[in-house]
C-alpha cells in the first residue's frame, strides 16, 4: 500500500496546546503529591502539611491579592479582627506592619489583638479549603466594622444567604440580617444613592427560624 504524509491524529492531538497544558498540570498535581507522601512518610501531621501548603500559596502570589477562606471564620471564640490577625501573622507568616496595609489598621492595634487571640485560643488556626474567599483589600473600607465588610462580601459576590452566612461565620442568623442591613444603609449614605437599594427581606431568616438550623 502506498504510504501518504499524513500525519496519524494522535500526534496532531498531543501538539494541541490545551493538552499539553493538561499534562503539564498533571505532572505538577503528581511532584506535588510525591512530596507531600514524603511529608507524611516523615510523620508530618494533616495541619503541618496544610501550613505548609498555604505558606507556599502566600510566597507564590505575594505580589497579588492575598485572600481569607471563609472556613478561617469557623471559630466561635475569636472576633473576626482577631481571627484575621491571627490567620495572616501564624498560618501565612505576616508581620504585622504588613498586615496593618492590608486591611488598613494601625500595626500597634493589631499586635494588641492578636496578644488577646493568642489568650483565647493558643493553638494554631486550622483553616480548611473553601469555595469562599474574602479579599483582604475589601477591610480597608473603614466605613464598615470587620464583620459588615465580611458579610456584605459574602452575601452580595456569592448570592449567599443570611443562613447560609451565619453558618461560614459562626453567628446567628438575625445577627447577619442585621449586620448587612447596617453595611447597606451605611454604604447607600455614602454614595448619596439612596435608601432604595436597603433589602429588607426577612424571608430567609424566617425560614431558617421556622425549620431550625440546617
């Protein structure tokens, strides 16, 4: 049979650059595995391994947007300040005068509050993966407390609801009804837009009141 130039699909298939990426992402998923099977071989705890997987997240986008899963929030005995405080400065080794330019506060403030969270609760934060992030840039917004910049966040970019708020931050529904209810009125102040844009449906958290927690 007379040959022909045409060359098989398989290898038009693999010089697709989609595929290589591919197979260049699965290759970095396996060296990533392989080192952490060394880890653990080592006798490095779950929480060990996972500081150490965020400290390298913090390095490699350290020049970008540094953010807070939701799940760091899933601590009924710390404020959010000091929760954050304590998350940025442990988990991702920041100093506090960088963690004061993240979220806007003054250095002392902070080292102050972290001494207390380090009162309540000595141990290390664990912080589990989550779908849901806050963007450290967004507590500059000095118009709001920590919690109304956080809740506002959440409800408002994830379509979120109260329940479903209160839950990621450990707090009762009426209190994030509330809380986000504050941070509208007060951002529709600022931005002289008026009243209307206040949501004052309170059919989530009835229903959450009526059936029980979820």
């Amino acid at each position: 049979m007379k040959e022909t130039n045409k060359k098989p699909e398989i290898v038009q298939e693999s010089l697709n650059p989609d595929s290589l990426k591919t197979a260049k992402t699965s290759k970095a998923i396996a060296d990533i595995e392989k080192n952490f099977a060394k880890l653990k071989d080592e006798n490095f705890s779950y929480e060990e391994m996972l500081d150490i997987f965020n400290r390298i997240i913090s390095k490699s986008f350290a020049s970008e947007e540094i953010i807070l899963p939701a799940s760091v929030f899933d601590n009924s005995i710390l404020s959010s300040l000091e929760i954050i405080v304590k998350y940025l400065h442990e988990n991702l080794g920041l100093k506090f005068s960088k963690i004061a330019k993240l979220i806007g506060r003054n250095n002392i403030a902070l080292a102050n509050s972290y001494r207390i969270a380090v009162r309540k609760h000595p141990s290390k934060i664990i912080v589990k993966p989550s779908v849901f992030v806050i963007p450290c840039s967004i507590l500059k917004n000095r118009e709001l407390s920590v919690l109304e910049n956080i809740s506002y966040h959440l409800k408002n970019n994830y379509k979120l609801t109260y329940h479903d708020v209160a839950v990621l931050l450990r707090k009762n529904d009426r209190t994030i009804w509330t809380v986000y209810q504050r941070a509208v009125r007060k951002l529709a102040a600022d931005n002289d837009s008026g009243i209307e844009n206040l949501t004052d449906d309170r059919s989530d958290v009835n229903l959450a009141n009526n059936k029980g927690a979820k």
